[in-house]
C-alpha cells in the first residue's frame, strides 16, 4: 500500500522505492501516531517540529540522485527518517540537528536499526564545521528564506543540493541547485510546507 501511494504520486526509482518500503518509519513517530505511521502525512515529534510527509521523503531523496559512493550532508534531523533513507542510498550521512534531545533520540534510533554510517551533531546547519568537508549532496529539511552562499559552496562539483526555500509560516518552493563545471544551476520544482530553520543551537533541550 505504502509503495503503492507513492508510486501513485509519481515516485519512480526503484531504489528510492525500495528504501522507503525497508526503513521501519513506526519507529521514528511518536508512540500514540504509529497507527498513522504509513498515511501519507506529516506528524509531530518533540521540541514542536515534524517527521516528513512519506511523499516528500522519498521526492526530495529522488531528486539527489543518489549513489552508493556519496558523502551526504543532511540539515534537520528531527526523527532521524530521512537520514535513515538517505543512509540506505550513499557511502555517509552527516546529519545536524539544533534540538539536543531530537538529535539524542534520533542517534538512539539509528543505532537500534544498525544504521551504522550516519553521524549525528547537535549543531547549527546554517554554520557546518568547516572540518566537516564538502559533500556530494546535501538535503535541507527545514525552511529556509534562502540558501547560504557558504551551504552551496559546499557542494562537491557536480554535487546536489536541495532545500525548501521561502517565507517561514508558509509555502516554500523545493529548490534544486546543482554544481556545474561553471557554476550552479538553479531549478524550482513543487510547493512544500516545512518547519522553519532557526540559527544557533536551541537554549532548550
Ligand atoms: N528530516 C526530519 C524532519 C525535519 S523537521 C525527519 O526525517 O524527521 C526540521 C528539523 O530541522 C527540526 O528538527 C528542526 O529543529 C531542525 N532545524 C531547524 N533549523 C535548524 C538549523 N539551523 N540547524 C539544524 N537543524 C535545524
């Protein structure tokens, strides 16, 4: 049913699809939704923020074109879901999340699943640790009024970057840079709703 729905709204890559159907979403919502775990909606999680809608999950992850040997940097982690899918598809996931407890959740998570090649960092992703290097893609989960020169120059040629793009407390646009030999190419493709990103680390837990 769960790939079927997605099929339905357009996802084609049978890898992405198959990722989908493997990773267990139930165990990245909270307790009382995970009757809900495989409804095509978002649901929240602690500290006021959401797991993704399925649909978007696996949208954003077929737009990076993933492959085996790539270095992905993820920016909100909330639950640890896309990171989890995003794991499945590349070499490493670098994963930063502002909320201490979020991120102590999701590296738990992770480790249960055995999903070994995910690093979690309690940190700031308008800020990445310069001794993080350069990724051969990035997904930015949280909304964005626009993306930092710094975040794209971290690209690897021929990287990919995406990331929900405008006004907080209302729709964004998905937004898809790609590092060409020039430059960057920039394509706008859905309207999205995320969560807004924040600068700093959260005072709270
Ligand atoms: N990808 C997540 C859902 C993301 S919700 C999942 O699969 O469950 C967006 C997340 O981005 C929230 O947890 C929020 O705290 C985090 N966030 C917002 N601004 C941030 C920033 N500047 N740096 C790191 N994380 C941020």
């Amino acid at each position: 049913m769960f790939q079927l729905t997605l099929r339905r709204r357009g996802i084609s890559d049978q890898a992405v699809l198959r990722t989908m159907e493997e990773v267990p979403r139930e165990v990245f919502v909270e307790l009382r939704d995970r009757a809900d775990a495989y409804r095509d909606s978002a649901l929240a999680i602690a500290c006021g923020q959401t797991i993704s809608q399925p649909f978007v999950v696996a949208y954003m992850t077929e737009q990076l074109q993933l492959q085996k040997g790539h270095r992905v940097l993820e920016i909100g982690t909330g639950s640890g879901y896309q990171a989890a899918i995003l794991s499945r598809l590349s070499k490493q996931v670098l994963t930063i999340e502002r909320y201490r407890t979020l991120a102590e959740g999701a590296r738990k998570r992770l480790e249960k699943l055995g999903y070994f090649n995910i690093e979690v960092l309690v940190g700031d992703g308008f800020d990445v640790p310069a001794g993080a290097g350069d990724f051969d893609r990035i997904m930015v989960t949280a909304a964005m009024e626009q993306i930092p020169d710094a975040l794209i120059r971290r690209l690897e040629p021929g990287g990919i970057l995406i990331a929900p793009v405008g006004p907080h407390q209302a729709v964004q646009t998905l937004v898809r840079v790609v590092r060409t030999g020039s430059g960057f190419d920039r394509k706008e493709l859905v309207d999205v709703r995320f969560v807004p990103a924040l600068p700093g680390i959260a005072r709270e837990l």
